[in-house]
C-alpha cells in the first residue's frame, strides 16, 4: 500500500456512518478509512463487513493490549474480518506484539498491516512519571517502542506528524507512520495542539494521515477530501 489519506470515521451509529459514506458513492477514489472504538463497540464486526462490501479499505483502531495469547487470539478474529491495518499498544511487550503477528497471520502467509501505539499524544512527560514511572525524555520512550515495534516483526506506528521523520531515521524508510493531528492551513485546530497540514506531512514523509473532522464536519465533505488526497498523494 502507498500513501493515502485514511478519513477516521468517528461516528456512534450504523446511520449516521453510512449516510456519511453514500456521500462518496459517486467517486472513483473510494476512501481508505478508520473504524475507532466508538463505532466498533457500537455496531460490532457487521459494521466492518459493511464498509468493507461498499469496496473501503479499513483500518481498525482498536490499540489491543493484553496478555500475548489473549491478544493472538482477538487478532486472528481480526484477520478473519479481512481489515487492512489494525494497531495494538507496544506497551504490550515484544511478546505481546510477536504473538500478534502470529494472530494476524493467515494459513497462506497473508496478514493485514499491524502498527503500534507508542506513548499516546494525551501522555505527556509529567503523566509518564507521575503515573507509568518512567523518567526518560518522551521522545527517546516513544522510539524505543518504535524499535520494539520493530524488532517484533510489525510494520509501523502510530504518530504525531512531527515525530515521522525521527521514526524513519530509527526504523527505516519502509517502517510506516500513520499520523492524526492533521489540519487544513486555513482550518481549526480544535482539540489537537501539535498540528501539520497534509501537504507537510507528505514532506515530512508520513505514509499515511488519518484525518477526521476536517473532513466529517466539513461543508462539502467530499471536497474536503479531494483536498487532503491532492495535499498529500498526487
Ligand atoms: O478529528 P481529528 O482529525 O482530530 O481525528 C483524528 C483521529 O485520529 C481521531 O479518530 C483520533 O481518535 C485519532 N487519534 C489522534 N491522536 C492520536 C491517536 C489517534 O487524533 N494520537
């Protein structure tokens, strides 16, 4: 997969998601998008199966943490649904990610992208030590899980647009970021404090943007696409 722009459907109902789907029933470039929690445990795997009947790659963001046989377990249910990328805490230890890589994989080789949460972007430096006691400069913590990451056998992280390029300098060009907190030059920022427009982000070299409200709550939603895919890919 190249880059693309991965719209983050974060909606709480079936019809509220779809009715915002139809809207680009009419475009030759289906969306690639994101399915969250909120959605997930909303309307359940029906509404994986759903989108992706309507031709959508998806990307499930569900960030999976648990014991490594637990998570193996839960990650070949994933697999059975035929999502194109799915994410897990790297918190989780190197044994948690490498059995779910075991999870994903399919009898014939074949598995959907896995990417890793590093520290989230609501984890600031004082939360870190005051509630996880870890005392390293974040940005050394977030590319040790990177290299962890890694070293596991996964295919990218999760990221602030910012940190892309320190990823790739870490992890090599090939190791994907996938970066929210992206945001027109023109638009607001809302509730993101640290962000980039997709044009650069595609300097920067992130793989993939995950954009939400930008486009969900846009006047023409569609344009509004159309823009970041114009930003970010052509
Ligand atoms: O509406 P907005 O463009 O801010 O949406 C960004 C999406 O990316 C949301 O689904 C949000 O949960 C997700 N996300 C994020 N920051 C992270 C991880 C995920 O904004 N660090």
């Amino acid at each position: 997969m190249g880059k693309d722009v991965i719209v983050a459907l974060d909606f709480d109902s079936k019809e509220k998601t779809l009715s915002f789907l139809d809207k680009f029933s009419g475009e030759e470039r289906k969306p690639f998008v994101k399915i969250g929690m909120e959605l997930y445990y909303a309307e359940g795997p029906a509404i994986v199966r759903e989108i992706k009947a309507r031709g959508h790659k998806i990307f499930l963001d569900l960030k999976l943490h648990d014991i490594p046989n637990t998570v193996k377990k839960a990650m070949a249910v994933l697999s059975n649904l035929d999502v194109d990328l799915c994410n897990l805490h790297a918190a989780g230890t190197v044994a948690m990610m490498k059995a779910a890589v075991e999870g994903l994989t399919r009898p014939d080789g074949t598995r959907p992208l896995l990417i890793a949460v590093t520290q989230l972007t609501s984890t600031d430096q004082q939360s870190m030590e005051e509630d996880l006691l870890i005392h390293e400069p974040i940005d050394k913590v977030v590319m040790h899980y990177a290299r962890r990451a890694k070293e596991a056998g996964l295919d990218g992280v999760v990221c602030s647009p910012l940190e892309s390029g320190k990823v790739h300098e870490a992890c090599g060009k090939e190791f994907l970021t996938v970066t929210p907190g992206v945001r027109f030059a023109d638009g607001d920022a809302g509730d993101q404090k640290r962000v980039m427009t997709p044009a650069q982000a595609k300097e920067i070299g992130s793989d993939y943007i995950v954009v939400g409200r930008p486009i969900t709550q846009a006047p023409d939603p569609v344009a509004a696409y159309r823009r970041c895919v114009t930003e970010f890919v052509d």
